[in-house]
C-alpha cells in the first residue's frame, strides 16, 4: 500500500479530456501506478479525471509517456493526453525544441510532438502518431440491435461505426456493452459513434476504453477520420467535432496528425490522507 503522504500533480486537458500528470523519472512509482490512477482519477476522493499521465526516462527518446484509465489499466496511447504532454515538457523546461520524438506505454510506440508558439506561449500542439491500419469488420448484437463497423488501429484499437444520426445517449446507452462484447476481449476497445457532416466535417462520441463517456479522444477522432478517408467519405483534412470542442485531422499516406489546444486546470499537491488510502478499496476496477 501507497505510504500515507503527498505527491506534486498538474490537472490539463485537451478539449475537456482531463489528466492528472505526474512526474516519477526514476520510476520510484512504478508499482503503484494503477493505484494513483484509481484514486486520482475518482470525482469524489480524487480529481476526476479521465486518467493520469506518468513522465518516465525514455529508452528510445529523452522522455516517455505512460497513460492508465480510471479503472487502473494502461493505454497504448493518447492524442489528447501526448498533446498535453508535450505542453508540459515544453513549459517545464523538460524540452527546449518545439518539435521531438516521445515515446508512450512500453516504448514501442513514438510520436512526434510539435508546438505552435505565439507571444511566447503554446497556442496549440500537432501530433504525428503514425499510420493508421484497418484491422477487420465485426457486426456486434447487443439487444435488439446489431452494430456493424470496423476495427481500427491507431497506436490503440477502435471500433468505429457510421450512423445517419449518433448521439450522446446512443454513446452512453451502448458504449460499455460494446466495449467489453465478448469479441473485444481481453483487451477491450475504444467505441466511436461518428456521422458524415460533408467531406471535410465528422460529428462523434466516443465511449474511451476504461474511462467511459468522454468529451474528446483525439485516437477516436484520428481513427474515425481514418476510415472515412479510406471509404471515400471525407478529405485528407477533417475537423471532428466532439462535445468537448472540435480536433483537426490531417491524413497522409503514411501518417495522421491529430492538432488541437492543450490547457492547464491547476496545479498543486495531492494528499494521500488515510481515509483516501483506505477507501481505494472501494473505487472503480
């Protein structure tokens, strides 16, 4: 159990996907990631966020991402989360270029970060996370219903559907029964619910694997666009508008790049208090 004390957080997000970052570049944390990233992320004990980002030494880059869910388990990768983290690096003199290389989850994975200054502040972050890949097609019946889309890979898995009309109750109606179907398991998948507007514009709601209901997923927003693309549906450039605000999306044989805001909610010291350790017994996962 995680020693009755306090530890130093920064609280951003990315068109309201919040993280709680935390710095451990020793990996003196190691074990007790999915710990802090239940309690950080719990509304009521926590901070309620939609994870929390860890900055460890790389071993391919000078730094490396880690990204865990609200129920404890690590994601490959984040669009919103790597462009808060680059903010963060850039702003905590980490880093002094306003273009590198970081890597996320094991290290097998890199992206390219790159700043937008103006006034000498970050106005917004592109991140180039690679190419995208169309896994498979899976007709999913839940209910009465049957969900007909394709899975996606985008540094993450993705099942995206095409609908004439999506919503945030269809998202949260049936984003946990697809996510955990049985023909995502054991990993489980990232859920979008997307709808055409024209060639250049994507509405979608995204139910984010292991945290539920968000208000941005910038891999959701790449994946939809990727497809799409690839059916013949949208352009190279897509803005996808989420609940939270709106993504750019720029397309290229071999690579996507997820563009949008990266901004700060505060930053203090979390208090492991007893009652807070006590009562991670009883939070999600």
């Amino acid at each position: 159990m995680l020693k009755i004390g306090k530890i130093k957080i920064t609280k951003m997000h990315g068109l309201g996907n919040s993280y709680a970052v935390l710095e451990d570049l020793e990996g003196k944390l190691k074990e007790k990631y999915q710990f802090l990233a239940k309690i950080l992320s719990d509304s009521k004990y926590g901070l309620g966020t939609d994870g929390i980002l860890v900055l460890n030494r790389g071993k391919k880059t000078k730094y490396r991402m880690r990204i865990f869910n609200p129920d404890g388990s690590e994601a490959e990768m984040c669009g919103n989360g790597a462009r808060i983290f680059a903010r963060y690096l850039y702003d905590n003199h980490f880093i002094k270029e306003k273009e590198f290389n970081l890597e996320t989850y094991d290290g097998s994975i890199i992206v390219r970060p790159k700043l937008k200054i103006k006034n000498a502040g970050v106005k917004s972050i592109a991140v180039e996370i690679g190419e995208g890949k169309i896994i498979g097609e899976e007709i999913i019946e839940i209910e009465d219903k049957k969900f007909k889309g394709k899975i996606i890979n985008v540094g993450n898995p993705h099942f995206v559907m095409f609908f004439d009309e999506v919503s945030e109750y269809l998202c949260k109606k049936y984003g946990s029964l697809i996510e955990n179907h049985p023909k995502f398991q054991p990993k489980r998948i990232n859920v979008e619910f997307a709808k055409i507007l024209n060639p250049q514009e994507i509405k979608l709601f995204v139910w984010e694997r292991g945290a539920g209901f968000t208000l941005s997923c910038g891999t959701g927003a790449a994946g939809a666009a990727f497809l799409a693309n690839k059916e013949g549906k949208t352009k190279n450039k897509v803005n996808v508008h989420l609940p939270g605000g709106t993504l750019k999306i720029f397309l290229k044989r071999k690579n996507i790049t997820i563009e949008g805001p990266a901004e700060y909610i505060f930053k203090g010291e979390f208090f492991l208090n007893k009652y807070v350790v006590e009562s991670s017994k009883s939070f999600r996962g």
